[in-house]
C-alpha cells in the first residue's frame, strides 16, 4: 500500500501529495518544522517537539491552525496509516499561500503536512568507528538575525556549511558563531569530554536547543557525569578526550576526527559509549503509544 502524507485535513497517497508553488514555504522558507523519531511502538518525545514548534512559530508570528492535541493526533494518526514501527517523522507548517511579495500578512491560512518514512543519517558501522568531521567556514546565523532557535524552514545557512562537508569528503562539520566558538554541527549540538566533564554549548553561543542533547543532559545528571554549559573554542575541541554529536536523525554519534586531528585515541571514547548505550535504553522505553 503506498504511504500517505497529511496535508491541510486529509490523508494523500504520498504520489498525489501536494503544495502550492505559491505556498510561502516553497517561495521564501516561511516556516517551521520538526523532525521526530518512532521507535518500536512509541513515538519519542513528542510533547517536546511540539512544544518547541509552536515556541517557533510564535516567534515568527505564524499561528499554527491546530491546537496542540490536535496537531499530535494527527501526527499519531500519520505513523498508524503509514506502519512502520520505526520512522522519522517530519511536521511542517508554512505560512501559506500568499504572493510573491514579501508582505507576509496576505497570507489566510497556513499550510500544515505530517511525513512518516524511514530515515538513515549515517552508516550503521559509524556508531563504532566514528566520524570524521571538519570546521566550516560558513559561520552560524546571528542570534540577531535569524535565531538558530527557530527551528525554520530556512536551512539555506546550514546546506551551505554541508555543502563544505561534503566537497572535503568528511562526514559532517563544526560550524562556528560571529565570534569564532564552536556552537554546533550542521544538524547537530555538540559535546566534548575534557578535565572530566561533559562540556557543550549554551543557548546564547547561537545553537538550536535540541530535543536530543537534552536527554543526554538529564542522562548526564543521571549517571552522576559533571557537565558544563560554556562557549567552546576549536582548541578545546581538538585538544579533547572525546567527542560527539547529538540529533533526532543522528542519535548520539562518536566523532573521532576533527580537522584531521584525532580525539583522544582517535576512537570512540568510554563516555560516549555509555551514553549511547543509554540513549538506546531510553527510547526503548519512552514516549507516546501508537496502536
């Protein structure tokens, strides 16, 4: 049976599913969206993703058009009809259709799609040998700008810094603030193991605050592991025991490399395993029921 997309009310089969050309999402990238994961029977964290999606669309004065239980109904119902047991799941909501001005208020109803499939970042064999990862010269959106906060449909500054990534033939990259501190990769936070402590960036540096990294913070408190919100400069990265990077997509995922410089001994590190090991523990056993 072919896999439907939820689109403005209804259920479509995924070949029929459809947006406007003049749908502000497509035309300027007006828009917020989630990415979630299902794992087995639950649907992970989904109150928080929720919760960051209508901060975001608050802050760009767009008024998503269903309440928060209705929106996650409709997310619950998408996974059903799509059966698959473990899928990412992607929530959208443009402005809407409008013209090809500028002028955001001509907009009458904002347009809202629902995505279940399956989704692979990485290499299954990468969770054990790590990523090689370099530092972009494309620099993180300003907080005074467009706030990496919001989690928008205007990704065009980290496509460019993957872009990079992908002409060096690593794996991912280190993007860096207007000040030079490292703040996150180009779809992930990231964390270091220095001096005994987990260290990774605070929301001021200029970082989406991740659904992912989260957890690890409460794993962190929870396995009695100091951690230390601060801004990271390349020198700490470089000069760290270990490394890695987390994300809905990426999981928690070891980096061995940066910048050709090994991390510690150039493997994964025994926190870092740890952690994933919990990680897995974790969405084994949490989150919102499908039927």
């Amino acid at each position: 049976m072919e896999p439907v997309v939820y689109v403005n009310g209804k259920f479509t089969p995924r070949s029929q599913a459809s947006v406007s050309v003049f749908d502000r999402g497509y035309l300027y990238g007006d828009g917020v969206f989630e990415g979630i994961r299902r794992y087995g029977r639950r649907i992970f964290r989904l109150d928080q993703h929720l919760e960051r999606l209508y901060r975001g669309a608050k802050t760009i004065a767009l008024e998503i058009p269903l309440s928060f239980d209705e929106l996650k109904e409709v997310i619950v119902e998408t996974v059903r009809r799509n059966g698959l047991s473990d899928c990412y799941i992607r929530v959208i909501v443009s402005r809407g259709v409008g013209d090809l001005g500028l002028n955001p208020c001509v907009c009458r109803k904002p347009t809202v799609v629902v995505i279940a499939d399956t989704i692979a970042l990485y290499p299954a064999e990468v969770y054990e040998t790590g990523l090689n990862v370099i530092t972009c010269v494309t620099r993180r959106s300003p907080v005074s700008a467009t706030n990496p906060e919001v989690k928008s449909l205007n990704y065009l500054n980290n496509i460019l810094a993957r872009a990079e990534v992908g002409r060096a033939g690593a794996h991912e990259g280190l993007m860096m603030n207007q000040e030079g501190y490292v703040v996150e990769a180009t779809g992930d936070n990231v964390f270091i193991w220095r001096g005994g402590r987990l260290i990774t960036p605070p929301a001021y540096a200029g970082i989406l605050e991740g659904i992912t990294r989260q957890v690890v913070i409460e794993l962190a408190s929870d396995m009695d592991l100091p951690l230390w919100e601060a801004m990271l400069t390349t020198h700490q990265i470089y000069s760290a025991d270990e490394c890695f990077l987390t994300g809905t997509a990426a999981e928690v995922v070891p980096v061995v490399t940066v910048d050709g410089r090994a991390i510690g001994d150039g493997k994964s590190g025994p926190v870092t395993k740890r952690l994933m090991a919990r990680f897995k523990e974790v969405t084994a056993t949490e989150g919102v029921p499908v039927g």
